[in-house]
C-alpha cells in the first residue's frame, strides 16, 4: 500500500503541474492580446563548437526551429535582441538567411559581440543585419518600440585607431567606470534622439517598450556605463511600460517605478533552446517561454 500512495502521489504531482502549464497557456490564448510578437536573445553563432554552456555551433539549429514555429504564429514581428554573431563576419552568413525566413517583419538590437569582426568590416555591420540605423523606432497599434544602441559608446564597435574608440577611451577614463569594457553607453546624440522618440510617443498617446542589448536595471554587471542617467529619463515619462534586453545569458528581471525590467536568457547557452513570444495587451504582457526561457504576467499600471 505504501509503494502504491507513493505512486500515485508522484502522478498526481506530474498531473498538477502538466495541468498548470496547460492553464497557464490556455489564459494566455483567450486573453484580450491586442497583438503579440516574438523575442530571442542572443543566438551568438559562429562556427565553433564552444566550451562549458556556449554551444556556438548549436545555434543554427536553435534559430531554425525557433523560426519554423515563430511562423506558424500571427505575430506582428520579432526582434533579436543582440549578439546575432560571436564572431567573424561571415557568422551572418549563416544565421541571417535563417532569420530572414520569418514571414512577418523582423528586427536587431545591436549587441557587442556583432562587432566582433575585424576592424575594417565594423562600418558593414549595421547594413549587413539589415538595419536602418544603428537605433530606431517604430509603432505597432498604439504601442512605440524604441530600439537602443548600447554599443554608442564603447571599445568594440569602432577600430582602434579610430576617434570613436579614443571617445570610449576618455570616457572610460573620465567617468571612472569599473564596469568590464565589453559593455558601452548611450551617447549624448542618442540621447537627443531618444528624448524626441518619447515626446513623440507622448504626443502620440503611444505606451512605450524598449529593446536594448545591455540591461540597465536590477544593478548588474552587464549593465550599460550610464544605466542610471537613462533609467532616470524614462522614469520621466509615464507611458514607458517596459526595458527588455539581453547580454546578460542568465536572465533577470526587475520592477521600478512601475516599468518592467526583463532580460531574456541567451539562446546560446546549452544544449536547450531558448526564446519566448509577448502578448501585449491593454493590462499586461504576457511572457510566454520556450525551452530555457520562463512564462511571465507583467502588469501594466494606468
């Protein structure tokens, strides 16, 4: 009798938990989703096999079975979120003819490890992902997307010899930063950039979410060198719901001031994939993870 209650405790413990995914998922679907879009992080391809929990090569298979069944969606669009490549120029070569294969538009973040090619190719970068500028906006029904380039300021995406890099130098320098020099900063013409993207918004009656590679909340050290210049500015404006990003492979995420800070976990990492999709609806978004990646409710405060 006693083997027979154990059995049937661990079955009903399995059933619980295959019921709650079930349910989870079930309340997501009959949501009111205004629209839902797809995220991954940091495919990080490049043709080594890799050590420890990098599986460099693995990812091409990731980013192919990911697509397949992002397109089998209705989703508005889908973003990477940075480090498409971990290295060599013609990584892309590879991965981007997989990405491209999304039926519904898609978009890039610009991460450090996508500059990691050699010094004369670093200005081919943007236009070989397909970008129109290295940061960007767009609108998706009353929601603006406001995609951030972290690397503005930084040691890997210009060459050495390069004024841009003698910027990063003294700014490193000047601001006493002790954060690794594989993160960067947003620029003061970013900055412009993005004050008028959230005015516009404003004016707009847009709710905002931004994508950025580098986190800048909970403190972290993949944090960008001037999280904290722009965390104050989006608090500013009380339409900003959300900062999403990558870099940081374990995942994180934290909540201030009523704007939700989330990290997606890199798909490079182990032998199991990893991306999620968004619903977007007028109280909430609603994470829902495959493989690695963990099923959220984020609430949305008027």
């Amino acid at each position: 009798m006693g083997i027979k209650r154990i059995i049937i405790q661990l079955c009903t413990t399995c059933f619980g938990f295959l019921l709650a995914s079930n349910v989870f998922s079930q309340t997501i679907n009959k949501s009111s989703s205004e629209f839902s879009f797809g995220i991954i992080a940091d495919c990080q391809y490049c043709a080594i096999e890799g050590t420890g929990e990098r599986k460099y090569t693995l990812s091409e298979g990731k980013l192919k079975e990911c697509v397949e069944h992002f397109n089998t969606m209705n989703l508005e669009f889908v973003i990477h979120l940075g480090d498409f490549i971990d290295r060599d120029f013609e990584s892309f070569d590879v991965v981007s003819p997989i990405y491209n294969r999304l039926k519904m538009p898609n978009y890039h973040a610009l991460g450090n490890h996508d500059f990691s090619v050699s010094d004369a190719l670093k200005k081919d970068v943007v236009k070989k992902m397909g970008l129109p500028a290295n940061y960007y906006d767009f609108a998706v029904k009353g929601w603006r997307f406001i995609v951030l380039d972290g690397n503005d300021i930084s040691f890997h995406a210009y060459p050495k010899n390069s004024d841009r890099y003698r910027i990063a130098s003294d700014y490193y320098e000047e601001h006493e930063i002790t954060s690794p020099k594989w993160n960067g900063a947003i620029g003061s013409v970013q900055l412009d950039w993005l004050k008028n993207a959230l005015d516009k918004a404003i004016k707009n009656e847009e709710k905002v979410i931004f994508y950025c590679h580098f986190p800048i909340f909970p403190e972290n050290i993949h944090n960008l060198w001037n999280a904290a210049e722009i965390i104050q500015l989006i608090e500013s404006y009380t339409n900003v719901k959300a900062y999403i990003n990558g870099h940081n492979h374990a995942g994180n995420y934290g909540i201030k001031e009523g704007i939700h800070y989330v990290t997606i976990k890199g798909m490079v990492d182990t032998e199991q994939n990893s991306y999620a999709i968004i619903n977007v609806s007028e109280n909430s978004l609603s994470i829902v993870g495959y493989g690695r990646e963990q099923n959220r409710i984020l609430e949305i405060k008027k």
